[in-house]
C-alpha cells in the first residue's frame, strides 16, 4: 500500500513533476527572456570581442593599404603574385577597413550603448554571440576570397553570395539583438544615440538586400540581377548610402 501512495505521488499530476517540467523549461527561455530570477548584468564581453578585433583589423585594413600604397611607385612588391596584386588587394583594403574595422567598432559601441542607456542587459546573449563570429567568419572569407580573385565587381559590395548570405543572417540577428534590447529597456525614453544606431541598423538592411539581388552560376560566381545604367544606379544609391549610414550617422551617435 505504502508503495502504491508512493507511485501516485510521482505520477504526471503530482506538483514535483510539474516543477521539474517548468524549471527545464526556464532554464530553455532564461537565456533570451527579458526575466531574470537575479539581477542583471551588463553583457561586456560581447561588446570587448568587438573592441579587440577593431584594433586587429585596424592593423591589418591599414597595413594592406600601406602595401598598396607602395606599390604605386614600386609596382615590384607585388612579387608577381597574383594575389598580392594591386587589384585584388585594393578591395582588401576597403573592406578591411569600412566592414572589419568600421563594423567591428560599430557593434561594440551599438552594443554598450543601447545596454547603458536602456538600463538592460543585451536581449539575447547567444544572438550577440553569433553576431560577433558571425562577423568574423564573415571578414575571414572575405581576406581569403577577394586577393583569389572571386568578386562580383561592385565597389564596396564585392563579396560573392555565399558571403552576401551570411552578411544577411548576422544582420538580422544583430537588428533582434539590438531593438530587443530596447523593447526590454527599463528606462522611460529612447536616447537619441539609439535612434542614430537604429537607423544605420535599418538602412543598411536595406542596402545590403537590394543592391545584392544576384543569380548565383558557380558557388563563387554570380550576375548582378540588374544591368547596365541599372546596375550602376543600384550599385552607387547602396555605396553612397552605405558610407552615409554605416560610417557618418552611426558615428554621430
């Protein structure tokens, strides 16, 4: 008898299996849930990865540059390599320096500011972490792909597909990360500086979408899908824009 009351007691319907179920649950949710059974605390470390690899790819976007610059007037410090050509670096070099050392500060201080001035912790700390090796896997292909040559010939857009794709995932991710943030704030308003990142966030978006819309051939080829006075007017709205939005009103914040 003492055994059956015992089976009953941890049966589907007793409180103690419940709570387990709700705990596991919880501890599923806690990580993006704007609840916290303790006091929350800033995300830094997200927001010191992004510090870091800024001075990293400083470094590196300005070093190739110095290169290139070189070559100008000693054309042999390319050593006839192809991928060390002048062509296939200048890319390099604005990429490196515009989305790798540009981007890069642009998390960290979108990242702490939005945290500070809503007075909450980052909305998801996985997402933030995706965002960040995101962007890194990103940068990383694009040192590899641009001096083998594989580009789809847009000033500032020249990374193939694939690439373009993944652009696409850590922006979405980041534009959650960012406005659940301020979705969960605990102060009142929104600090302006946050409308200047949420803008350039939005904007580039955009940008990135429209003027990427390619036919994919071969794994590291594609055509743009528009042509010729189109596709310049298309290539150009994004590049001036881009420098309008990433650079300018994002580092006016």
């Amino acid at each position: 008898m003492t055994q059956i009351k015992a089976s009953r007691r941890t049966g589907p319907h007793h409180p103690s299996w419940r709570n387990t179920v709700f705990s596991f649950g919880g501890w599923l949710m806690n990580d993006c849930s704007a609840i916290a059974s303790k006091a929350e605390t800033f995300n830094y470390k997200v927001v010191r990865q992004f510090a870091i690899m800024t001075v990293v790819w400083g470094i590196v976007g300005m070093a190739v540059g110095v290169l290139i610059a070189a070559q100008l007037i000693w054309p042999q410090l390319n050593f006839e390599t192809a991928w060390l050509t002048y062509g296939r670096l200048r890319p390099l070099h604005t990429n490196a320096v515009i989305f790798a050392f540009g981007g890069s500060a642009l998390f960290a201080t979108s990242y702490y500011v939005v945290q500070r001035t809503c007075q909450a912790r980052l909305f998801c700390d996985k997402l933030a972490a995706f965002t960040f090796w995101g962007w890194q896997v990103v940068i990383v292909a694009a040192a590899i792909t641009l001096p083998m040559g594989f580009t789809s010939s847009k000033e500032y857009a020249e990374l193939e597909w694939p690439i373009d794709i993944l652009i696409t995932l850590v922006w979405v991710a980041y534009a959650v990360v960012f406005f659940g943030t301020i979705v969960k704030r605990r102060s009142k308003h929104i600090y302006v500086a946050n409308w200047f990142f949420g803008s350039y966030i939005l904007t580039i978006a955009i940008l990135h979408i429209f003027n990427n819309i390619e036919m994919p051939v071969t794994l590291w080829k594609s055509y743009s899908a528009y042509a010729g006075v189109q596709d310049a007017m298309v290539q150009w709205w994004y590049g001036h824009n881009a420098v309008g939005f990433f650079l300018t009103p994002a580092s006016s914040a």
